[in-house]
C-alpha cells in the first residue's frame, strides 16, 4: 500500500467524542517509550505527523489521523508510566479500554512491544486481556536497529514462546525499525489486506 496523504483530525478524551464515521480504524498502543510517534511518521511518511517526545507518556489523549481519505490511524495513549497520579492512570485505563472495547470502527489493534526487552509481564497480561474481550490485534516488535539481529530475534522468539502456551493460534507479528524503516511494507501491506478484504465483504 502507498500513503498519498496523512493528516491529523483530531484529539479525544473520551471514546463518545471520536469521528463519527463508518471508515476502518487501525488503532497503534505500547507501554510508554515504545517507540509509537516514531514508527507512526515512518509508516506515514511524515515526520511531524505525531508528536515524539524524550519524556515518556506524553499522549493523553486518541489521536485521529486520516489515511488516503479511507481510514484513520490511531494514536492511543501509553500504558504502564508509572509516574502519573493515581487518579490519571486510573482515567487513561478507562479510556484506552473504552475505546479499545466500544469503537466498532477499529478493525485492528498493533500492540507495539520494544524488541530489546525479554517478555514483560505487562505486554503479556495486555495480551491476556485482548485475547479475554476477543479483539483483533497484531504484534509490533519496535527498535529492532537498537541491538544486534541475533537479540531482537531471540527476545521476539521468547515472546512468541510464552504466548504459544495459551494460544493456539498466534497473532500476526512484525519487526520494525523507525530508522531503518524496517517492517514499513509489512504493516502497511497488512492494513491494506484488511481493507480489501472488508471492502469485498
């Protein structure tokens, strides 16, 4: 797939307040410091689209970006910074949630993992979830020019180890880099896929 165009809509606090249209979402989430804003301007091709930032958990709110005039990317906040209040983890927990099981715009949901990291129990109790409310995701190893090849294929490889004992079947995963643009095809022909298919449906 070619992204021709990428512009930002809007920014939500709440899932009622989302675009009301009937176009296909693909939402993007990660722990804080995934790597998110990076890999979003690579996949689109813009560099400012999303905002990155040094100071993790800077996305408070869903962030809309309208794809080719068919789809919107999604933008949703960070989990597990530790630093918030209480109170503010508490908002964006029910937030990502609320999106994540209401919005029946959003066709698939790329949980991004930071490929230099063996499996953390906060990805995989994520997953756990996703896999509890049965929502549609796929995996992104993020980073993956960070480290030798040989690390990133063996923490990917564990990852994939530890799902395998409560999935049957595992969900579609890809390796990416924002510097290398690494995985940019892979993603982007997926979504594409997930298009057609919904569009001969």
């Amino acid at each position: 797939m070619t992204i021709t165009s990428a512009e930002y809509t809007i920014s939500s606090p709440d899932v009622r307040m989302c675009p009301q249209t009937g176009e296909p979402e693909y939402a993007f989430i990660g722990r804080s410091n995934v790597g998110k804003s990076s890999l979003i301007n690579m996949l689109t091709g813009r560099k400012g689209l999303a905002k990155t930032s040094a100071t993790p958990g800077k996305t408070m709110l869903i962030n809309h970006f309208k794809i080719n005039g068919e789809w919107y990317l999604v933008d949703l906040p960070g989990y597990g910074y530790a630093k918030r209040s209480k109170r503010e983890q508490e908002k964006l927990v029910e937030m990502i949630r609320g999106y994540i099981l209401r919005r029946e715009q959003m066709v698939n949901l790329f949980l991004l993992i930071d490929s230099r990291h063996a499996p953390q129990r906060i990805d995989l109790e994520f997953i756990e979830w996703l896999g509890e409310n049965g929502v549609p995701f796929s995996i992104v190893f993020t980073k993956a020019d960070k480290q030798s090849a040989t690390r990133t294929g063996q923490n990917i490889a564990d990852y994939l180890t530890r799902l395998s004992e409560q999935w049957e079947e595992l969900p579609p995963h890809f390796v990416t880099s924002a510097e290398t643009r690494q995985g940019r095809d892979e993603v982007l022909d997926y979504i594409g896929q997930i298009n057609r298919e919904m569009a001969a449906s």
